[in-house]
C-alpha cells in the first residue's frame, strides 16, 4: 500500500510513492473458546509532512480485541489520523534570557534543527503512543512508562529491528545530538551547545541462545550550575547523558515490552562561602598625626626640668651665703 508524495495529474512514477508501513501487525483473526480473537477494533495512520516537499513517510498501528463469537455481537471500528511536522527552529519561543527558567522547555537540536526534550507519553490504555510525548522541563525530574506492542512472532533474524525499534521508541522520532547550554542559545552558535553523550547496552554479557537484549530504561542524566552574581544567579546546562538499560527478551514469548524513561537534574553549583559579618570599616591615619603633642609633650618636660635645675641652685647659694 503507498499513497502519493504529492498530489499530481500527471504520469504517476514509483519516486511519487510513499510506502505505508506497519507498526507492530497484529496476527490473524481466529477463534478459540467462542471468542473471535485478534479483531482490529482501531486502526491509526500517522502521517509526516514538508511543507512544500509532501508526505515523508506513513505509518499506520493497529488495535486488537476479542468479541464473542455469539450471533448478534458487535464491535465498533474507529479510524484515525494524525499529521505532523518537523518543528522549525524559528517557531520555538525562549526557554530564558540568558539563564533557563525553572519549568520552561528543554532545548535540544539535531543537526541544526532545535527542538524540545521529549520522552515517551502513555495512551489511555498504557500502551506507548506513537506521537505524543512529554515535554521535558528544566530543572524538574521526571519519570514515565508504558507498553509497546512487537509482533507476536518474533524471529532470530528480527533481534536487530526490534533493538532499532526499541531505541527508537525510547528517544523519539527525531533523536537529540546536543542541548543548549542556555535558554536563549541560537542554533547557528556552535559555542551556546554541548553534545549529548549517549551509553548504549552492553549484548556481549547475557548468556541466552533465544534471546534479544533490548533496551527497556533510558535515563537522562542532567548536570546544570548557577553562575554570575549571587544576587542575580544565571541558569546553565553543564552537560547531558542518556544511559540506557537493557534485559533479554525471549523470542517467541513476548507480545509487549514495559518500557520507562526517567530525567534527573542535578544542581552542581559551588556556592562561594557566605561573610561572616557585615563589612568593617578600616581607618588608616597619617603616621605623623601626634606631632604636635609630641613637641608640647617634650616642650613640658624641658621646663619642667629648668625649674629643678634652678631651685638646687638657689638652695646651695643661701647655704652658702649663712655660712
């Protein structure tokens, strides 16, 4: 099944298609115990647009239920489509000015094109939308889970779609490259971003013949810091992780995979040791400020001294003169 690029009169050529793929197919209707199984109850086509370029891709997912295999049972079908579209760096408002704002949107780019953090969202029924996810906000932890469905028939030669698939789902349609390291950073200003360091699992230590290592947690790990003035700290992202978490998954076994996503901002500031008093005036006088009384001072002894010196002179004259 595929449906036009864009709409033509013309000479329809294979270039012109775009191919309908489906996500996780159901298996085949049978019944068993009176029960009609693995009946499409919804069926949801999502769709990706260009502007001017047309549809990029088409993907349609498929929900399933059991009805009874009585006369006179029902089963009410819903259809439904979604169009999106890549968000255009021009069309995102400001995170801060410089500094994030505590709650406003993470801001990450792939190859130029910014955009908001995003992690998985969870249907009504837990299961793992295919184009809703929540926004990450900055400075707040986060953690969501939900259900994706697989084909109920996995393969060996599969193991490698599935982990692509898995990975995929955990870090959306467009996967991050860096993060700004400010709210205000301009896509066009290599210095405003830092690449996002990514640990995928290690397949090399499970020991299982049947199995698939899937990845089925991915956190973010977040490092972020104050700078500027203490009186008007300023917000910035030091750095970005995501590590993922794998498990084996047996084939054969498994119709749905539990997946979580959790985001931890950790503050790394180093706040300067606060006074210990209010600040203490310090008076510096001239050296020769006494002076003055320094010369009286002297001046006093001096007399003082003079009128010693006379009066012994005059006490040894009298007793000179009596005798």
């Amino acid at each position: 099944m595929a449906i036009l690029l864009v709409p033509i009169n013309d000479t329809i050529v294979q270039s012109m298609k775009v191919r309908v793929t489906a996500v996780a197919p159901p298996g085949a209707p049978h019944m068993k115990d009176n029960m009609c199984k693995n009946v499409v109850s919804e069926v949801i086509y999502e769709i990706e647009f260009s502007g001017t370029h047309g549809i990029q891709s088409v993907s349609v997912r498929f929900k399933v239920s059991n009805i009874s295999g009585n006369s006179g049972s029902s089963l009410q079908q819903r259809f439904t489509l979604h169009f999106w579209t890549r968000t255009l760096s021009h069309m995102l408002s400001r995170s801060g000015n410089p500094s994030y704002i505590t709650g406003a949107p993470l801001l990450v780019a792939n190859s130029g094109a910014m955009q908001h953090m995003s992690i998985l969202r969870s249907e009504g029924d837990g299961s793992c939308s295919q184009f809703l996810r929540h926004t990450v906000q900055f400075g707040r932890n986060m953690r969501t889970g939900c259900k994706l469905s697989l084909s109920p028939m996995l393969e060996e030669s599969n193991c490698s779609y599935i982990q692509q698939k898995l990975y995929k789902a955990l870090q959306g349609m467009n996967r991050a490259e860096d993060v700004a390291i400010t709210g205000s950073a301009h896509s066009t200003q290599a210095e405003e971003w830092t690449a996002i360091l990514s640990q995928n699992c290690s397949v090399q230590a499970v020991n299982c013949t049947s199995c698939c290592v899937v990845p089925v947690t991915l956190e973010i790990q977040i490092l972020w810091t104050n700078v500027g003035l203490l009186s008007n700290p300023q917000a910035q992202i030091l750095g970005a992780r995501y590590f993922y978490q794998c498990h084996p998954l047996k084939f054969l076994s498994t119709s749905t995979v539990p997946l979580t996503t959790v985001v931890t901002f950790t503050d790394m500031t180093e706040w300067p040791e606060p006074p210990r008093g209010q600040p203490q005036m310090h008076w510096k006088l001239p050296y020769d400020i006494f002076y003055p009384f320094k010369v009286a001072h002297n001046l006093e002894r001096s007399y003082r001294g003079d009128l010693v010196v006379c009066f012994l002179l005059i006490l040894i004259t009298s007793s000179i003169l009596c005798i």
